[in-house]
C-alpha cells in the first residue's frame, strides 16, 4: 500500500476518536430529555398510628425529633415510636412497624409527610 494512503487512514482515525472524545466531554452533565420534578415525597414510608393525641384525617409536613422504644417483635420486624414535630399538633408520637436493614427508623431532622388516614390516628408517614 501507499505509504500517503495510510497516513490519511491514520488521521482519518485519530480524527474520528478525537471527535468522539470531545463530543463525550462536552455532552456530560447536560440534560438530554425533559426532567420530572416529583409532587411528592419519594423517601421510605411506614405505616402505623399516632397515640398520643387525636388527630384529624389530612396531610401534615412535620420533621424527626425522636426514635425511641424500638423493639424487635421476629421475622427482622422492629416496633418503634417516632417523635414528629408538625405546626398544627406540635410533636405527634407515631408507633409503627419496619425493617430496619430495608429502611431505617425514623431520625431526627428528617423531613416528613405524614398522611392521617382516619380518626382512630392511623397515619401514614413518608420521609423526602
């Protein structure tokens, strides 16, 4: 072969993967679609029942201030009570059941929604 004929072969390649390579550099971290912001929180969520006081049925935005009581009851279950402090209640203490290795307790400072399902005070709660 033509020693010129392999030259531009070479360049030809060496050019194709520069392009590449800087077209890979430029691309990252741009947004290549339409992004979806959540309307709600996304986080863990637990079930269970505030017992300290009544509530109403609605939801409420509160935040961690307490995990305390928690108990193992099998099958890699804990029962715990979460403090949550909200605006309209002040601290709701919330008893509820997870598994730990899947989720953990409820902490201090999280941020909570937490969604009253009925009088009797059962709520469910759902971290950001």
């Amino acid at each position: 072969m033509n020693s010129k004929l392999i030259v531009a072969i070479a360049i030809a390649v060496l050019i194709g993967i520069g392009s590449f390579y800087i077209i890979s550099i430029i691309s990252k971290g741009k947004v290549t679609g339409q992004t979806i912001y959540p309307t709600e929180p996304r986080g863990d969520v637990f079930e269970g029942v505030i017992t300290n006081m009544k509530v109403s049925p609605g939801t409420l935005n509160g935040a961690g201030v307490y995990d305390k009581s928690c108990i193992s009851i099998g099958n890699g279950l804990t029962k715990c009570d979460a403090g949550i402090k909200t605006d309209e209640y002040g601290i709701l203490n919330f008893n509820y059941i997870h598994n730990m290795g899947i989720k953990p307790c409820i902490a201090p400072g999280d941020k909570l929604s937490i969604k009253v399902t009925n009088s009797d005070g059962s709520a469910i709660v759902q971290r950001y």
